[in-house]
C-alpha cells in the first residue's frame, strides 16, 4: 500500500525541467561539486529533496545507501570522508549531505558527529 501511495505521488527530478541527475549518478568529483553548486538554488534543492524522498528504503541506513548511490558513483564517494580526514574532502560541507542527513534521517541527529547539521535546519 505504501508503495503505490509513494508510485503515485513520486515526483522524479526530470519534471518541469529539473535536470539534475538526468545522466545518472554523478561520475567524477567535479560533477558531484556542480551538483552541489546548483542545489545552492532553492527550487532545484526542492526538486532534488522529492526525487530523494521518493526512493524511500527499509531502514535510514538502507534508505542513505539508496540515495548515495543515485546520487554519485562509488569511486565518487570513495573521495570524501564526513569530516574530509584521511586526505579526502569533506562530505559534510556538501548540500546534498546536508539533505540527505537531515531532512530524511532526523533520527541520527542524535549523534555528535553531525550535530551541527540538526542546529542549522
């Protein structure tokens, strides 16, 4: 039942021109940045949000994964860290972390690592 709700008022990222991830998850670093560059405008952010909202998924765990991997490639991700330790870049500074942790995994605000993205909502 909940899968024919969410079918029948899905909203896909490629209506109404959005055309953020029309070529598929993001495949180099410098896409992933684009991406993020054009989420800065509130109504591609808005249109972003219902595609992510729309995978859904079991769990928040199964349900990120889902999202990640529409999102960008994993040799993509594989470049970023949360906090940007190891020498790779930070995922926290993206606008799509912050969409992805905090509009859709309240619950995890609960961990000090990514507190500060629950205060800035």
């Amino acid at each position: 039942m909940q899968r024919q709700l969410l079918a029948s008022t899905a909203v896909t990222v490629s209506e109404d021109g959005g055309d953020l991830l029309d070529n598929g998850p993001c495949q180099t670093v410098e896409e992933l940045q684009q991406l993020d560059t054009e989420l800065a405008h509130k109504d591609k952010r808005i249109k972003m949000m219902n595609y992510l909202r729309s995978l859904g998924g079991l769990n928040s765990g199964a349900a990120v994964r889902k999202m990640l991997r529409k999102i960008a490639t994993n040799e993509v991700l594989g470049a970023y860290s949360l906090k940007g330790k190891n020498n790779k870049q930070a995922f926290q500074d993206l606008q799509i972390c912050h969409l992805v942790i905090v509009k859709f995994c309240p619950n995890l605000c609960h961990f000090r690592v990514i507190k500060k993205f629950c205060f800035t909502v």
